[in-house]
C-alpha cells in the first residue's frame, strides 16, 4: 500500500474514491459539504432520509454522486460532532478504508484527516491514520498458496489543509515506520513455532543490524557460562536451542542511559511438564509476542532515527516436556544468584524473563520495561481492551500511562504491594515461581520486582492475544477465529509525538 498526502478541494481532486466524514444528526464535515454542493444537495438529501445513521465506524458507499470527482464516495460516520476525538477518530479512519478497498477502488481519496479533532494537531492525524489504515488493511498470508489478489486497493491519500502539510508529512513518516514495526511484530506472531523458532528470531534481529543497531546472540553455552540457571531450565526440555537476542540501537548522546526493553520470546508454550490441556493451545505460538513487539520497536526506532538510546533484550526459547525437562519441585540459581523452586513449569514467562532482567543491569538503563504474555490472568482482569502495567517507579508508570492514552495503546496499572510477596514463599529456596489462584498478574510482577532493584522498571503483563476482527484471514475462506487473534505491540513506548513518553 502506497500512502502519499495531499492538499486540495473535495470536488475537484479526481480519485477512484473519495472518503468523508458525516456526523450524525446530518452535519457534514467541511469535504462532504463540497461534493454536497457540487451535487446539488444530493448528499444531505440522502442524509434527510435517514439512509445513513452515521454512527462512528459505519459507513455507506455511494455511487455516482452527481458532479463527484470520484465514481464511488464513502461516506464515512463519525459519531456525534461533540464526541469527535480520538476514538472516534480511529475507529472512522479504520472503518472508511476498509470499506474503500471493499468497494474495488484502485485508489482513495481520505478527507477524514482534515479534520479537526480537540487537542491534537494534523501530525497527530496523519499517524494514527496511518496506523489505523494500516491495522485495518492487515492480512497473514505468507503461508497460503493462493493469495487473495482480488482487492485492487494500491494507494491511499490523506488529505490535508495546506497548512498543515508539513507536520502532516512527518505524522505521516512517524506512522509507517511504526506501522511497519507494528507488522513485522505480527507477522512473527502469526508465524507458526516450527518456522518462528529461537534460531528464526535471532536471525531476523540480525537482519536489522546496522552501523547504529547492533545485534549479539548469545548460545546456550555462553548462558551456562554466566549462570542463567531460570533461563536454562525452561530450555531443558526443548530440542531447538535457546537464544539471548540483544539489540543496541544508539541513536542518542553518547553517554545517555538506554531505555531497556525485555521481550518474552517463548516460540511455544506447551507448560512443559506442566503440561497446558489441548485446547487451544496452538495459540502458544503467541507466546513470543513481546519479543516480537521488541523487535518491532528497535526497527522503528531505526528507521525513524530517534535521538534516543534503545536496548533490546530477548530470552527465547521453546517451553517444552520431555525427558530432560525441568520438573515440579526443581530447584534453580538465577543469573542474580537467587535461588528458585519452580512449582509449576508453565510459569515459565518470568523464569526466563528474571535472567533477561538481571543480564540489563549491564547495559546501565534509564528505565526498563518488560513485555510479555506472562498470565491468562490478566485478560481476565482486565479484558481485550487495555494492557496491564505494573512497576516500581510512579513517574515512569504515569509516562507509560499516558503515553498509551496519546497512541491509543490504553494501559491499566495494577498495585505492586509488598503484601503479596507473601504468596511467592517457598519451604526450599528463595522463593517459588507460582503465587496460587490469587491475584496471578500482580504475584507475576511481584516475582519479576525481586529481579528489578537495580532500575526504574515497567511491566507490561499483556493481554497480548488481543482479538482483530479486521486483521485476519476473514474474506479468505477462513473463518478460524484464532488466526486472528493477534498481539498488539506498546506503541507507546516509541510514540516521538508524546513529550511524555521516556523523557
Ligand atoms: N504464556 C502463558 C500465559 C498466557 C496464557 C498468555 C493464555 C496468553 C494466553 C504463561 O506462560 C502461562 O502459562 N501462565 C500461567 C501461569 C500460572 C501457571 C501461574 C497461566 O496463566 O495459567
Ligand atoms: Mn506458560
Ligand atoms: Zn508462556
């Protein structure tokens, strides 16, 4: 897809199919209102008999428009005029590009960007039009013979005051590069555990190297050598070997702290000798989802040069069973030195996220931040809709915070209290891996904190497998609701726009 942006009159730019917004109640955005007149009034005539209810997100195609310069015009609900912000804002970008490329244009014209949304400026629009148009268009095909080449949409164009082209034109470089993060992170997410292996992962952060980005892999020999007993053991029971995948992007000053980022890069989970019941579980090649959203956002951060020093670290290995497997009740040395009584071998998130944590320390970190599928219990607590958040430093939580308000990328903060460390004693070591029924993100974070006194430090505990109902294979004669279940990686951690976010 081909994104460009433009400035010019609604009835007069020649598309294949032009875009504008409508609120309801019949009000009509300043496009609409051209291509109104020029037509004659065919629009709010149309308008006048309730053929269009304009409610955010839906949306009516028109064809032949009378004096249109387009053959086809979407009109494109906003919702009511008062509560046009930047939910709505989305949710009439995502749904009128959709409905552009069901209609068979080649082409759309999108007047939705243009207009004004309540505190935010037309960088802030073009990014999140980007964004949202390129979610939107998203498919995982890779694996299919047969492509589906039947949709002709190639090029979108944004419009914009003349004005604002400027800020428009990096809102809009800002977006695709994080858009193409955003994909590269679901493609390896969609991937299946047999080709997205640790060795794959490894392979494609060395395909991001550069003269700014460098990438190291450390072996299983070199984890033995510094005593990555937590990481270790998850690897046992698994034939591929594991991989400690570092990415040191320096983009900033020389000697600024980095801001860590630790992705969990388990390529399936099958709770090794824990072992997980049967259903369901291929959606376990989902669990390398935060090192995928890592590695998505050390190549956005590449390519969009950011001043910015940016480190990733990813543990990845598979959680399997077998006969050299970790087992109930084993005992293991962390790279920290404590020692763990793993109780359960599917806990295996935050075994090979502590030795992850503890191996930062070397990189001296501004702030580190976690990204994992760690518990089915935080979609329990908390939905599809927000990402959990924990840590151990307010003010980075409330950067985090809103920062995620700013891309739409919401986080929900969960207590950290000491209170619950209770729950992680063990009668043998140190401490346990599981917490019991209870509270089972919070008891997560709570073993992660013990690995974390070193930095100001940010847990994002999921949910990862957050449901896309545009971005799978629907329209492939595929109806298998969890190949479209995909992650959504923490934009807000690269969002440049905020000058909240990791200052
Ligand atoms: N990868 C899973 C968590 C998960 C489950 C993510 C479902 C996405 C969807 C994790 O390793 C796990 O198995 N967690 C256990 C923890 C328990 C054993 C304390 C869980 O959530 O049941
Ligand atoms: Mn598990
Ligand atoms: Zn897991």
């Amino acid at each position: 897809m081909k994104f460009t942006i433009q400035s010019g009159a609604a009835e007069k730019q020649r598309c294949d199919c032009a875009v504008v917004g409508v609120f309801e109640g019949g009000r009509l955005s300043a496009a609409a209102q051209r291509l109104d007149i020029a037509g004659k009034g065919f629009i709010s005539a149309l308008l006048k008999r309730g053929d269009f209810s304009a409610k955010a997100g839906e949306t009516l195609l028109l064809h032949a428009v009378p004096h249109a310069p387009a053959p086809r015009v979407v009109l494109a609900g906003c919702g009511k005029q008062d509560e046009f912000k930047d939910a709505n804002y989305r949710k009439a970008v995502a749904a009128a590009v959709k409905a552009a490329r069901a209609s068979g244009a080649k082409d759309a014209m999108v007047y939705l960007t243009e207009m004004e949304i309540s505190g935010r400026d037309g960088r802030w629009n073009l990014r999140q039009a980007a964004l949202a148009a390129d979610d939107v268009l998203y498919r995982f095909d890779q694996l299919k013979s047969e492509k589906n080449n039947a949709r002709k949409l190639a090029k979108i164009v944004f419009n914009v005051a003349g004005r604002a082209l400027k800020s428009a034109q990096q809102g809009l470089r800002e977006g695709l590069a994080v858009a193409d993060g955003v994909k590269f992170a679901k493609d390896l997410g969609n991937l299946p555990s047999n080709v997205c292996t640790p060795a794959y992962l490894a392979a494609q952060a060395k395909k991001l190297s550069q003269p700014n980005l460098k990438v190291t892999v450390l072996e299983p020999r070199d984890m033995e050598r510094l005593g990555m007993g937590a990481l270790l053991a998850v690897a046992r029971g698994a034939r591929e070997p594991a991989k400690l995948i570092t990415l040191e992007y320096r983009g900033g000053a020389k000697g600024a702290k980095p801001v860590v980022l630790v992705g969990k890069g388990i390529t399936f989970d099958s709770g090794g000798i824990s072992i997980k019941p049967a259903a369901n579980m291929d959606e376990m090649k989902y669990d390398m989802s935060g090192a995928g959203s890592v590695l998505g956002t050390l190549a956005a951060c590449a390519a969009l040069k950011l001043p910015l020093n940016v480190v990733g670290v990813i543990p990845a290995t598979e959680n399997m069973p077998g006969g050299k497997a970790v087992k109930p009740g084993d005992i293991v040395t962390s790279l920290s030195g404590q020692t763990i009584e793993i109780l359960n071998t599917d806990a295996e998130g935050r075994l090979i996220l502590c030795d992850a944590l503890t191996y930062s320390e070397r990189f001296k970190p501004d702030v580190v931040i976690d990204i994992a599928t760690l518990t089915g219990a935080c979609v329990v607590a908390l939905g599809k809709h927000p990402s959990g958040l924990l840590g151990n430093d307010q003010p980075l939580a409330d950067d985090l915070q809103s920062a995620g308000a700013d891309s739409g990328d919401r986080v929900w903060q969960l207590p950290l209290w000491d209170e619950y460390q209770d729950q992680l004693k063990s009668n043998f070591a140190d401490m346990s891996n599981v917490g019991g029924r209870e509270a089972g993100t919070i008891t997560a974070a709570c073993f992660l904190w013990r690995f974390t006194k070193k930095f100001r430090w940010g847990d994002y505990p999921g949910p990862w497998l957050k449901f896309m109902g545009a971005s799978g294979c629907r329209g492939h004669g595929l109806s298998n609701r969890r190949q479209q279940r995909l992650h959504r990686p923490p934009r807000a951690v690269i969002d440049p726009l905020s000058d909240k976010s990791l200052r």
